[in-house]
C-alpha cells in the first residue's frame, strides 16, 4: 500500500515540474516576441538620440555651429598692451641709451658696472667724504641708482687719509662692479677729466680767483697770462678727475657774473663725453 503511495506522489511531482517548465518556455516566447515588436518598431520610427548624436559628430566641422567673435574690452586691450611692453622692453633694454657720468674709482668699465651692480649702496655708506651718490633716471635707465661721483661739496682723494689710498668704496663692494686693476693709483685712475669754461669762470673777469688751482692735488692746472691776475687752465695729461677743482669753484654764487649759469666754471666731465 505504501508503495502505491510513494508511486502516487512521485508522478504528481514529475507532472508538476513539466507544467513550471512549460510555463517559462511559454513566458520566453512571449518576451521574445515583445522584444522583436519593440525593435521593428523602433527602427521604423528613426534613429535614435545616439545614433542621432554619432551622425552629427561624423558630418564633420559644418555641422558645428561658429563661435562669435567676443567683444574686446579695455581691460583685456591694457593687459595684452602692457605685456607686449614688457616683452619688448625686456630684448631692448640692453640697448636704451645713458648718459655718462663719473663713476668712482674702479666703475670706469661702464658697462661691467651696471650690470655687476647690485645697488646695494654700500659703497654710498662706506665713502668718507659722502661724494658717492645714486645715478638718477635721466642719467638713463640702466644706471639707475648705480653710483656716481658728485662734486659739490668735497672730491674723492682715493680714501689717501682715511684708508692710506685705497678706496674703501672698492673695498666694501660685494660684487666687484667697482674692480680696481692691480696696481692702480690716484694717478693712473682717470675718473674723468676737468673741463674750464672761461665764459662763467670768475678769473676771466679780472676778479683774481684761483680757488681752483690752489686746490688742485696733482698740479693739473696753471695760471696764465701776465699781471696781477692770471687765468687758470687745465693740463689734462696731469689731471684725473678727483674734482677738487670743481668742489671749491664759487663762479654759481657770484651774482651778476655767473648770471645764466647753471653749473659751475669748472667741471669734471666723463671721458666718454669728451671723445
């Protein structure tokens, strides 16, 4: 009887089983054939957005739409001006124009100078009578704030008192932009180069000055001309341009007689100046 059983419910299993079976082949069928509906009809209506987008790349720049040129504005015309400026200045630079001007002891090589100097203006502290002072921007712009000698209240002796002839400007450089040669003395350093104008010079007015010649340390000017009061001229192979003439030259403080001047009678003028 238990077989019977047993017999029983293993056919209603096996029946149960063919009818799930069924029913998923059924189902399959049916996607099946809704997938198929779905891509006919689809590819009746057109291509789609991808396909679309894929169309449009492949037909190349024409399809692309043009950019408008964008308005320039003053902004953006400043900037780009400015830039241009600075490029040019930059390749240009080294070939802007300067006036010479006395340079102290060991800042006769001009161009070595201003490109070794750093203006760092130890040499402008270290200098005892204060005749070292920055170059000005209409000396030139390379030269700006590089040293230069003025003449108008002291001139430059080599440092002969304070650092027994070797100036302490040279010394206290830190670059050697002023590089004095070996050897080099008061008197083989040309700085520069005295230069009268009689028409300013009070002793060409029969005042009798001299100031000029007595203070000259190198015996680079005479007095010439007979009588009670001479002319003083310059001997340039005697003179280096220390200055000491030009600092105690009184011709811009004579009244009517330096009447138009606007540098003193005598003054030391760079070599490059005179060629």
């Amino acid at each position: 009887m238990a077989e019977v059983n047993n017999q029983s419910d293993s056919a209603e299993e096996k029946q149960k089983a063919a009818d799930a079976k069924s029913k998923e082949t059924q189902s399959a069928e049916v996607n099946a054939e809704a997938q198929a509906n779905s891509q006919a009809a689809t590819q009746a209506e057109g291509p789609t957005s991808g396909e679309e987008a894929s169309s449009e790349q492949s037909s190349g720049e024409e399809a692309t739409p043009r950019r408008q040129p964008k308005n320039l504005t003053r902004r953006a015309l400043c900037i780009g001006l400015g830039s241009t400026a600075a490029l040019l200045g930059i390749g240009a630079l080294r070939y802007v124009g300067h006036t010479p001007v006395n340079r102290p002891p060991g800042g006769q090589d001009e161009s070595h100078l201003v490109s070794a100097c750093i203006r760092c203006e130890r040499c402008y502290e270290a200098c005892p009578r204060h005749v070292i002072v920055p170059a000005h921007v209409e000396n030139g712009i390379l030269g700006v704030r590089s040293p230069q000698l003025n003449f108008d209240n002291d001139y430059c002796d080599f440092c002969q008192q304070e650092n027994d002839g070797v100036p302490l400007c040279a010394s206290h450089c830190p670059t050697n932009a002023l590089n004095l040669p070996a050897g080099a003395t008061q008197q083989t350093t040309i700085i520069g180069l005295a230069v009268l104008d009689p028409s300013t010079c009070l002793a060409y007015h029969d005042t009798g000055c001299q100031l000029c010649y007595d203070a000259c340390p190198y015996n680079a000017i005479e007095l010439q001309g007979n009588g009670n009061r001479p002319h003083p001229a310059v001997i340039p192979e005697n003179c280096n341009g220390c200055g000491a003439c030009e600092s105690v030259c009184i011709s811009l403080k004579s009244g009517s007689l330096g009447e138009g001047a606007t540098e003193r009678a005598i003054k030391v003028r760079p070599l490059a100046t005179l060629n």
